[in-house]
C-alpha cells in the first residue's frame, strides 16, 4: 500500500520522505490555508521534495476554468496530479486532462456510483473521504470495501485513494481492504509507531538494564 502526506507542511514532508514513508503528497485548498503559503510556491516545493505523485487542487467550478487552472498547475512540473471535485464538470475536466496524459486525482467521492463515473472518465485516482462519512454516522470503510470489489469487477484502473483518514484504524483496515493508496496527516502515519505495550515493554526494559549496571557504549 503506499502512502501519501496530506499536508502542505514542507519540514512535515521532509521528515517522512527522508524515511523513505512517502509515495506523494495531496493537498487541497483547507490545506493550503493551513499552510499560510502561495498555491503554486508551496507545491513546487513540495514537488521538487517528493518524486511520487503531488496532489494539487482546481477551485473554479465550471468545467473551462477547472481545466485553465489546472493545466497552469500541471506546469509546476511533471509530477502533479490535478485534483478535481467530483461533480459533473469536474468529471469533464478529469476527461480533458486524462485525454492529455496528466494525472488525475478526484476527490470529495462519497459513493460507490460516484467511483464508478471517476473510473470512466479516465482519473488515475479516486479519493473516497473515510472520515468525513464516519462523521455523519455513515461507514467509510465499507465505501472503500465496495469501491475496491467493483473496480476488481471490471478491472478499473483508477487507483483508490483512501482520503480523510483520522486514525491508525483507518489505515490497517484499508489496507485489509486493498486501497491502493491512502492519504493521511503526518501525525496520524507517526502514530502509527505507538503501542501502549511498546511503552509499557521498553520502560521495563529500562529499569531493568539500569539496575545490571552495565554500559553499551
Ligand atoms: C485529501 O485528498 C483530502 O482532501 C483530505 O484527506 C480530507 O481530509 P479531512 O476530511 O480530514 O479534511
């Protein structure tokens, strides 16, 4: 499973690339904010970074627009992945710039039938939101587990991308599930690394090497 960065936090990226724990980077226009940086600085940045895919999102809402913005967005270089919503004229973009060999990320997918229409129309990634469907007391994973058996079904291409994920939870069962991708804040895949019986286990460790008295070094 690879793992995307959802972040625009350059020293966030860093950190977990040089781990070698990140395949790419989405951002969107939350993130952006967050970030207090200039779209098209900031993800240049980011891609000169990380050589795997780098998200970057259109914010106009008619299909024209979306497609201008994001192929001034796919100048940033080679490795973007123009991220669009999907409604129906995002779906037209993701067609136009699909036809040109960009690489397309639709995102804000809250349903199976809406996977589909992405795979057709020639994304290279559909972004299901576990978490924000969760939050209405909706189930994100199975979104996933349904997305993943009709794409098997006709052989898609699309890659899933498991987006909004808020826990270590989210990430195991995608993985259980086979998303290809998920994308997650920096300190989500850090906590990853934790377990109470880690802690528990090294702090016994400890005090017990203390108390031989011996040094390694
Ligand atoms: C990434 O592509 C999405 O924009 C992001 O995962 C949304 O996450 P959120 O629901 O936590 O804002």
């Amino acid at each position: 499973m690879k793992f995307f960065v959802d972040t625009a936090d350059i020293a966030a990226i860093r950190e977990l690339n040089d781990l070698g724990m990140v395949d790419g980077v989405t951002t969107n226009p939350s993130l952006i904010l967050k970030s207090g940086r200039d779209i098209l600085e900031v993800t240049k940045e980011i891609c000169e970074v990380v050589s795997g895919p780098v998200s970057a999102e259109v914010v106009a809402t008619e299909a024209k627009d979306m497609i201008a913005e994001g192929l001034k967005l796919a100048k940033i270089a080679p490795n973007i992945a123009i991220k669009v919503p999907l409604t129906w004229a995002g779906l037209t973009a993701c067609k136009a710039f699909a036809s040109e060999g960009h690489m397309v990320n639709v995102t804000l997918c809250f349903s199976a039938a809406q996977a589909i229409l992405a795979a057709k129309a020639g994304a290279s990634f559909i972004s299901p939101f576990v978490g924000r469907l969760d939050d209405i007391n909706a189930d994100g994973l199975e979104l996933i587990d349904d997305i993943r058996t009709i794409y098997d079904n006709y052989d898609y291409k699309t890659e899933i991308l498991a987006a909004s994920i808020r826990n270590v939870n989210h990430i195991t069962e995608c993985a259980k599930i086979g998303a290809d991708v998920i994308t997650a804040p920096p300190a989500v895949i850090k906590s990853m690394a934790s377990h109470v019986l880690t802690d528990k286990g090294l702090d016994q460790f400890l005090k017990d090497w203390a108390k031989t008295g011996q040094k390694i070094l």
